[in-house]
C-alpha cells in the first residue's frame, strides 16, 4: 500500500475498529459477531502478533476497498472483521 493507503488503515482503525470496539459494550449482537469473527481469525492465523495482525488488516482492506466496500453499516460482514481485527490487536498475547 502506498503513503495514501496506509493513512487509509489508519483511520480504519481508529475510526471504525475503536467505535466498533466501544460499541460492542452496549450491543450483545455486535459483540457476539466479533466473538465469531475473532474464532474464526485465530483458527485462520494461528498465533500471530501485531504485525502480523496489521498486515492481516491491510490486505483485507485494500481487497474491500478494491471490491467496492466502504465502511457505512455497522453490522456488514466487512465492518465486523476489521472490529475483530481491532480486538485482537488489543488484546494481550
């Protein structure tokens, strides 16, 4: 990814992995849904660390967005892997 993309995951991130992340507090259906998602993550990769996770996080994006994806609902398939991706990333070993 260039210059550009990288500030694109970034945002990502912060934006959509942290709202996500808050939201899942006071949402049991959010939360659940990231709980699949992050089995589903830890079957796929394995144990990985964070740079392994960002790299995950980056491909799976850029793929998104190249398909057309952008970030709007809540609870699409998409924006529930990136909150996946982003609880991983918080949470130790």
């Amino acid at each position: 990814m260039n210059g550009d993309s990288s500030e694109v995951l970034g945002l990502l991130v912060r934006d959509i992995g942290d709202a996500g992340v808050a939201e899942m507090a006071g949402s049991p259906g959010l939360a659940a849904a990231v709980d699949q998602h992050v089995a589903t993550l830890r079957d796929e990769l394995g144990a990985v660390g964070q740079d392994e996770l960002m790299g995950y996080l980056r491909d799976f994006a850029e793929e998104a967005f190249n398909r057309g994806w952008w970030p709007g609902d809540t609870r699409d398939w998409e924006f529930v892997r990136i909150v996946a991706v982003c609880w991983l990333l918080r949470s130790p070993g």
